[in-house]
C-alpha cells in the first residue's frame, strides 16, 4: 500500500488514462490552470472552498474515482491509501522444454543462415583487394633519372628568384580568416494577465529551452513538442533542466512564475507581465 495526497491520486488516474490536460479540459469543461491546480494540491490558486469540491467531484467522476473518498482527504489534509502491488501473473509465459529445443534450433539454423552471405562477401572483398594489389606491383614503371632532374631543375630555378617581396603580416590572415560572428538570438514577449507568447529569431538549431528556479521552490511545467520524458516535470533548484524543441511552436503550462527562468540557449525570457505569478500560467513559444 503507498499513501498519496488528493493531487496525485487525480494525476495518476489521468496518466492511467492515457489523457492529456486538454483533452482533460474539454472532458471535463475545467478550466486547465484549475486542473494543474487540483493535481499539485494548490487549492490557493483556486477561487474558493466551494469551487475546490465542485471541481474535485466533476473531475473524479469524469476520470471514475471515488469523489467521497477524495473530499473526505481533502477535507481533513489527509493522504490517500492506493494498492499499487503489481501483477507478475500477466507476464509469465510457460514454456514446454520441447518448444524451447525445437526454438534453440531454429535459431541456430538462421544463424548460419545469416552469416553465410557475410562470409561469401568477405571472401569476394578479399580476392578484389589481392588483384587490385598484385595489379599495381606488376605494372609499377622502373625508376628513370628524370623525376629527379625536374626536382633538381625546380629547385635551382626557386633558388634563383628574388626575395624582395615581404611576407604577408600575421595580424592580416588573422583578420581574413576570422569569421564573422552569427547574430544574437532576438526575444520578444507579448501578451498580459496569465498566457504569454514569446517568439524567437536568429536561434541556431536545434533549439535549447534551459529551465530553472529558484532555491527551496519547486514549480510543476508541462510543455508541448519537446523531447521532455512525459511531456511533464517537477522542476526543482537541485536539478535543473535542459530540453530540445521538436517544433516550432511548444506551449509551457506553468503552475506558477515566481523564482522560474526559461532561456532559449543563454537568453532569458522577461516573465514579468505575468499579473499573478503565484497562480498557473501559460508560454507559447514560436521560432522563426
């Protein structure tokens, strides 16, 4: 038996349910920050009481959980007992020792059968590559003084030529070679309230989204095309977070704002014309 609060029990069920917070918000007809609320216990970022229990019973009818069991946890700040003991019966497979001869078997025939071209080809590469050798001995010319009188002809006649013609500086093949800097990355922010756009120029790809907070903080993201495992996380001071765009659009839903940076590469993006940042947010970053 493992104990988890009302928040987990919900995010779990979701999870089970193989069920996005989308697809959650028009199920349920839950607003998403409400949502991302319930599941992380923040009933301050909810308008009330009453709200708390309105929605905690239509999204765990919705999501076919037991509403008495959850208001009575969160009526007196309990935890939740959850039977998470798994089922080893569904993965056992008997096998007859017969079948497991007759497959040893035919796994060794296909062996066989697999490196039989291998060698074939092996061999042919090998019988090429001795031709091509024998090839090049019995047809290499004998050696005659020529080659060496050119060489000795070229070198008298380089001698001879006048060096009055200064070598190029080092500060000007520096300075042809050096190549020109590529452009800063250009950030701009739009928008007011709780949903921000951000949209992104002169980034290289593939694009590098760094995430972090502040020290003893520890904020839940959720992000769109990227290559973040579950496409969600918990991010904390002791371990920040690098992801990689998959898109050109990703949407970040935030459960607050406060001590989080987002930085495209090793430029922040400006949270401040967040209005509430103690309360869920949104970020949809666009690169051009």
């Amino acid at each position: 038996m493992a104990k988890k609060t009302v928040g987990q029990v919900l995010r779990d069920q979701r999870a089970k349910l193989d069920m996005t917070l989308n697809a959650a918000e028009a199920l349920t007809q839950i607003k998403k920050m409400y949502i991302v609320a319930l599941e992380h216990d923040d009933y301050d970022a909810l308008p009330g009481d009453f709200y708390v229990k309105a929605y905690l019973k239509q999204y765990a009818e919705r999501l076919d959980l037991d509403y008495d069991q959850l208001v009575t946890a969160y009526e007196k700040n309990e935890p939740i007992e959850v039977d998470e003991t798994p089922d080893l019966s569904e993965s056992y497979q008997f096998v007859k020792p017969s079948e497991r001869l007759e497959a040893d078997e035919e796994l060794g025939d296909k062996k066989w059968r697999y490196y039989l071209p291998i060698v074939l080809l092996g061999t042919v590469a090998a019988l090429i590559i001795i031709s091509i050798s024998a090839t090049v001995v019995l047809n290499k010319p004998k050696n005659s003084g020529i080659a060496e009188h050119l060489y000795s002809v070229s070198n008298s006649s380089k001698s001879k030529a006048p060096a009055s013609h200064p070598a190029p500086s080092t500060s000007s093949i520096s300075s042809e070679s050096k190549a020109p800097e590529p452009p800063k990355p250009e950030i701009a922010v739009t928008g007011n309230g709780q949903a921000l756009a951000a949209t992104v120029k002169n980034v290289a790809s593939p694009v590098k989204v760094n995430l972090s907070t502040a020290a003893g903080l520890a904020v839940w993201i959720g992000m769109t095309n990227s290559d973040l495992p579950g496409g969600q996380i918990t991010l904390t001071n002791a371990a920040p977070t690098t992801t990689t765009l998959t898109g050109n659009q990703t949407v970040l839903t935030l459960g607050k704002t406060t001590g989080l940076t987002i930085k495209i590469g090793d430029t922040p993006i400006d949270l401040s014309s967040i209005v509430a940042p103690e309360s869920p947010a949104t970020l949809t970053i666009t690169i051009e």
